[in-house]
C-alpha cells in the first residue's frame, strides 16, 4: 500500500464513506441516472395517498432493512408518521444525489402532486454527492480501505470532485427548498443533515471525515435556515453510536433510524421556533415563542 501523505489521507476517509461497492450498499449507489428514475416511477406508481411524503435516498428508503423492493417499514419516515399519526409516502430512492431529487421534484408530476398535498415534507439528501465521485475512483480489487492506494493526481482529483460536491449539496438543496415552499407554503419542513459513519475507533480516518461532513452539513444549515424549516440533527444523534449503522455498511440500522425519527420528531416540535427566526422579527419572536412555552409549562 502507498504511503499517503496528509491530502490523500483526507480523500481516502472521505472515499471509506462510499464502500458501496464492495459492501451491502452494492450497485445501487453507481446506478445510471436513467435506472434510478425508473425505480422512483415504480416507487410512486405504487404508492398511497399520505400528509407525510419523505424525500430523499437510501436513508430515506430504509436500504438493507427488507427486501430492497420497496421502502422498509423500519424507516424513519413509517416511524415518524406512526409517532405523529399522519400517512406516510416515502419516496426515497437508493442512490440519489441531490440533483436528482432537484430533477425529479421539478419535472415529475406524481412527485409535485405528492408535495403540494402533504401536511409534513422530510428531506435527508447529501450523502451520494459525496460518495459518487469518490467511487469512481476506486480500484475494483480494493475490500476495505486497507487496500485503498491513491496516487498524487487521483487524490488532486477526488479533492476537486469533493469541494465540487458540497458546492452541489448547497446550491441544490436551496433549489429544493425553495420548489418545496412554492409547491406547498404550508407544509411543515424537516431537512435532515449528513451523519459520519466512520468509527471513531479509526481516529485518522473519522477526524478527516468530518471535515467534508462538516462542510456540507454547514451548507444545508444555511440553506434551511433561510427557509425557517426545523433541522433534524442526524450528525450528532449518530456520533459515538456504531450500532446506529448496518456492520459492514454506510446505512441506518434499526436503531440509527429509530434514532432519525426521534430527530425528525423533535425538529417537528421546534418547527416554530425555526420559522420565529426566518421571520421579519426573528429574534423578538423567537423570544416571544419560547417565554410561552415555558409559561405552558408553568401552568
């Protein structure tokens, strides 16, 4: 294996993220644009009418928790909508990148229908624009990211491709903000954040990680914030919980999307105090907000 020096060391915890390939997430994350369009038309060609219409990619869909043919009942969107009592229509689609979603939410009519009579949207979209390019770099022979051996212009590359990734989480999830709002001024957004599924066992590793998590995690931050939509904060629920993700996986285990729900509902609860702050008043309402939730409390 190639000694990496610290730049190659960074784009290799970054592509540890994307084990995909060699892992359970399998060809679904290197599926053509074209297929996955198709799984989303069969997706939303067998769905049910319901206020609660998730957005997003394999997370959303709860990959490797049922049989793949259909969103698993284990997912946090089915957990949500059971917490809260609302129909639920989960339209996630393994290996969806942000512009994807974009794409399908601006030309997909069953999809915009789906949004504009929803009563509560969830968005959890991000991490393949992340993990894509990192796996079109990968040897096919490596198992782990023991085997994983970048040169200087491939780590110079994926570096690129990585900055060029976040700049695409923010400026499409901003896009997508935005088309939910117009198709749908009343719904109650939740936009979900990206979570690192390094151990922190693997200290080098996980620490480099977070600095493109974080980057991106900044990003959709702003984005929502702008829009007063609540954050549901995946990123800290999952820190120092490894059985929050699949053994040999980048996705939710049960308990990781147990663990995203209970995020999803306490955003929900706090979806006042989001929009408080986008408002024209913001902090003064924001105030106002919460002095009555402690009078409630009081009472």
């Amino acid at each position: 294996m190639t000694i990496l020096g610290p730049l190659a060391i960074s784009i290799a915890s970054v592509t540890m993220l994307s084990w995909s390939a060699q892992m359970h997430v399998g060809e679904q994350l290197a599926k053509p644009v074209a297929d996955i369009h198709a799984t989303a038309s069969h997706q939303m060609a067998n769905r049910v009418v319901g206020n609660l219409v998730a957005l997003g990619d394999s997370i959303t869909f709860g990959y490797n928790l049922g049989n793949n043919r259909a969103p698993s009942q284990l997912a946090f969107p089915y957990l949500i909508g059971s917490k809260v009592h609302d129909n639920v229509m989960d339209l996630g689609v393994p290996g969806w990148t942000s512009a994807n979603l974009l794409h399908a939410l601006q030309s997909d009519p069953s999809m915009r229908a789906d949004v504009q009579k929803a009563n509560i949207v969830t968005i959890d979209i991000g991490s393949n624009d992340l993990l894509q390019p990192a796996l079109s770099l990968l040897s096919e022979s490596a198992a782990n990211w023991h085997d994983v051996s970048l040169t200087a212009a491939q780590s110079t590359q994926l570096a690129a491709r990585l900055s060029s990734g976040v700049q695409d989480i923010a400026t499409n999830v901003a896009a997508i903000l935005r088309d939910v709002h117009t198709l749908n001024a009343k719904a109650t957004v939740v936009v979900y954040d990206l979570y690192n599924p390094i151990p922190v066992s693997d200290r080098s590793l996980y620490m480099a990680a977070e600095a493109a998590i974080g980057a991106a995690n900044v990003q959709i931050a702003k984005d929502a914030v702008e829009y007063g939509d609540a954050i549901a904060d995946a990123y800290d629920a999952f820190a120092g919980h490894s059985n929050y993700i699949l053994q040999n996986d980048v996705h939710p285990s049960v308990a990781g999307q147990a663990a995203l729900a209970k995020q999803g509902e306490e955003a929900l609860s706090m979806s006042a105090a989001f929009q408080a702050i986008a408002s024209p008043n913001g902090w003064n309402s924001i105030t106002q907000w919460l002095g009555q939730q402690l009078a409630n409390g009081i009472s």
